[in-house]
C-alpha cells in the first residue's frame, strides 16, 4: 500500500512541503504592534452584512450572496464564501489588525474546528439591524440571536479550556459592532415611518444598541469597539431610489444616519461612565466613506456613484448574480462593489484610516 502511494506520488514530500509553506505564508498575519505587549486572544464581530463572513449561508433567507460573482478576488479568485464584497470584508481586515487571523470565520460554519473559535468568529447576519423587525422580515439573525448564538460559543470554549481560561478569553478579546444601515434604508420607510419620526426611530435604535452593549458587557466583552452608521443615502443603491435624475445622495438617510449617530456617541459615552473598565470605542464610517467619494483620487478611487457589479446603481444580493452582465472587470478603482457594499480596496482603506489610529483605544 505504501509502496503504492509512493510510486503514485513520487513527489509526495516535496508537494506536501510547498502546500506547508504555502499555508504558513497565507497565514501569516501582518505585524502588529499593540500597545504594552497586549495580545488579542480573539476577535469576536457581531451585526450584519458589512461583517458577515458567511453566516447566512446556513439559514433560510433571501439575504444570501454565496454565489459569484461575489468573491470573484477571494483568496485564490472566485470563491463566494457569503462575504458581501469581491474579497474580504471588514471582519477579516480587524482581525488581522489585531494580530489575531487574516480570515474571520462565521459561527454558523459547521466544519469549524475549536482552534478556530479559540481565536474567534463572527456572528454577524446580512440584512440584520438594531430594530428587532429588520432582522425578522428578513429571516436573519438579529443582535438577540447573535447574542445568544454567542452563550453557545463561550459554553463551547468552556468545554475546550475550562472556564478560567474562558474568562480571560472574553476579557481580552476585541469586540466589533457594525449594524444599523438596513434599519434606515428598509425597515423605516417600509414599516415603520407612520409609527415613529427619525427622531423617535433612531431612539429606538439607540435603545436596542445600549441594551446589546450591557449584555455583551454582562457576558465579559471589555474591548468593544462600535461603528457608527456609514453615509447611507450615497451608497449606489439610495441614489437610484432617492437621489433623482442626477443620481444624488439621498439627504433624508444621511440625515437620520448623522441623528443616530450623535445618539450612538452620547449612550457610548454613558456606558463608558457605567463600566468604567470596559473600553468602549466608537468608530466613525460616516466620514471616512464620505471622504473616500469625495476625494476618490487621494485614495486611488475613481468610481464613486455606481458598484462594479452590472449596471452598479440597483444590483445587490440576488439581483448580482451569475447571469449579470458588464461586470467591472477590476475593481481597484471602484469604491463600491455592488449598489450597497463597497469593495476589497475600498474596505482596507476605509479600516485603515478609521482603525489604526483607534486601536490604542481599545487597551
Ligand atoms: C515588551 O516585550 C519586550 C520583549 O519581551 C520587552 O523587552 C519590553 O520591555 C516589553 N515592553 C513593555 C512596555 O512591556
Ligand atoms: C483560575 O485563575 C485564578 C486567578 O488567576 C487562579 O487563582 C486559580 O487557581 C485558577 N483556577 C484554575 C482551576 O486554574
Ligand atoms: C441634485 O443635486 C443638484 C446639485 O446640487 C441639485 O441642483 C438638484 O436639485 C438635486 N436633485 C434632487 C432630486 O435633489
Ligand atoms: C446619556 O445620558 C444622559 C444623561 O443621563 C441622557 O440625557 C442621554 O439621553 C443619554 N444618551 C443616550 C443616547 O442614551
Ligand atoms: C487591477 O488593476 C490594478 C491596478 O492597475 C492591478 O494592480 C491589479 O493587478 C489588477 N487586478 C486584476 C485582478 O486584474
């Protein structure tokens, strides 16, 4: 038998070798210095498809994107691992800011190893939002049932490396919270605007984040970063629908986006006084994907107003699929990806400049 295998595989060594180094290369993580020799033991990400990294894979919900031509530039070209981009998505790119991994798992994969959730995973579910109905018109998890998929996770490691190294895992690892976008942009105009103004509206999101971060707080998270909602009304997709013949920006969504966001500063501000050892970080999108449409060029952007995916000013989730035509060929001057996410490049820059000069912050 062994001979066999070795006359099959003469080179058997020599190919396992290159796969190795191959791995080691593809896993080595960028450096990091954080500060004080802190390490991250993991990187947990909660919210919805910005950081999705393929959880809606595993549930039923038209919310999907594990199909090309999404993931056309991961790893080695058109893998569609449920990640809503051309490549990574911002999961990934913090995970490895922090020294942690350079691809960020879903929780809901089930070949997942505990080594892998030793180092972390996200919960996070395309199309889910603050509002508990977002999530649910949707078929998606929402942040109560990423919570409590998380109770699963922390059991989990429990099991694997008993509690008091649990607890030093919870304590120590990073914590993102990215959701929000889908609440304005669906769930308000569609149901909800005759019950709540913008105001009343985004004081029920506030209360829905103050309530995740108490209890992400009550389960041991101490490194939290938050971020805030993105330029919503000039992503592609609200500039077809709101924006005119012109294809502007749709002023209403900027408007309750920047009125969330004053709300989602002050209640960070106020549980940073309630758990004064927590480290709560705010992260500002809003801006810096502004900045990025305003001043493409500074960025190496040129496309600002459509994605690359078919005509770029409606396609998105389904309506971005194998059948779509005129496909960007390359997307390293397109800031978005398809009418609602941006891409691979567009992702890097934006964590970059939001991101790293933050990350003191978190220790
Ligand atoms: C960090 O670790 C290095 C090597 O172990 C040590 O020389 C240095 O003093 C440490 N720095 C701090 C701030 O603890
Ligand atoms: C758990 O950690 C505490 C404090 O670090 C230590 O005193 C205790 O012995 C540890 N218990 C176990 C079972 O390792
Ligand atoms: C779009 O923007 C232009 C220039 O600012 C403005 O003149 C026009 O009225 C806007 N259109 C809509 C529909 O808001
Ligand atoms: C923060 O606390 C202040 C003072 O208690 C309160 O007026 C404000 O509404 C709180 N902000 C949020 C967004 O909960
Ligand atoms: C896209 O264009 C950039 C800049 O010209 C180039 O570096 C990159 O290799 C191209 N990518 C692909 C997939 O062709």
């Amino acid at each position: 038998m062994k001979f066999l295998f070795e006359k099959l595989f003469p080179q058997l060594p020599l190919v396992l070798l290159c796969c190795l180094v191959r791995v080691i290369i593809s896993e080595h993580v960028s450096d990091v210095n954080l500060p004080n020799n802190e390490t991250v033991p993991a990187v947990m990400v909660f919210g919805d498809s910005i950081v999705d990294t393929g959880n809606n894979n595993y549930i039923t919900t038209i919310g999907k994107c594990n199909f090309l031509p999404y993931g056309r530039d991961f790893g080695k070209g058109n893998q569609a691992t449920g990640r809503f981009s051309n490549g990574l998505v911002p999961s990934d790119i913090i995970a490895a800011k922090f020294g942690v991994k350079n691809l960020l798992p879903p929780y809901l994969d089930p070949k997942l190893q505990p080594e892998d959730l030793l180092t972390g995973v996200s919960f996070a579910s395309g199309a889910a939002g603050y509002d508990p109905l977002t999530s649910k018109t949707a078929l998606v998890l929402s942040l109560s049932d990423q919570l409590d998929k998380f109770k699963e996770y922390i059991q989990k490691i429990s099991g694997t490396v008993g509690e008091n190294r649990t607890a030093t895992i919870l304590s120590k690892s990073i914590y993102i919270l990215c959701i929000g976008s889908n609440d304005i942009t669906n769930t308000y105009p569609l149901f909800r605007r005759l019950q709540y103004d913008i105001q009343a509206y985004t004081d029920l999101m506030a209360s829905y984040a103050t309530k995740f971060l108490q209890e992400l707080y009550g389960l041991g998270g101490r490194r939290i970063g938050v971020v805030n909602l993105p330029v919503i009304g000039c992503v592609p997709s609200q500039r077809t629908l709101h924006g005119g013949k012109q294809r502007n920006c749709s002023d209403f969504e900027n408007q309750a986006a920047i009125i969330f966001n004053t709300k989602l500063s002050s209640l960070i501000n106020n549980l940073t006084k309630e758990f004064p050892d927590a480290r709560l970080v705010y992260l500002d999108i809003y801006n810096q994907l502004l900045n990025l449409i305003q001043k493409p060029a500074t960025y190496g952007f040129e496309v600002t107003d459509k994605g690359c995916c078919g005509t770029g000013n409606i396609e998105v989730a389904i309506l971005c699929n194998p059948l779509t035509q005129n496909i960007c060929p390359n997307t390293s001057n397109y800031i978005f990806w398809d009418s609602f996410h941006p891409t691979e490049e567009a992702y890097k820059v934006i964590c970059s400049e939001v991101i790293d000069n933050k990350i003191k912050d978190f220790f």
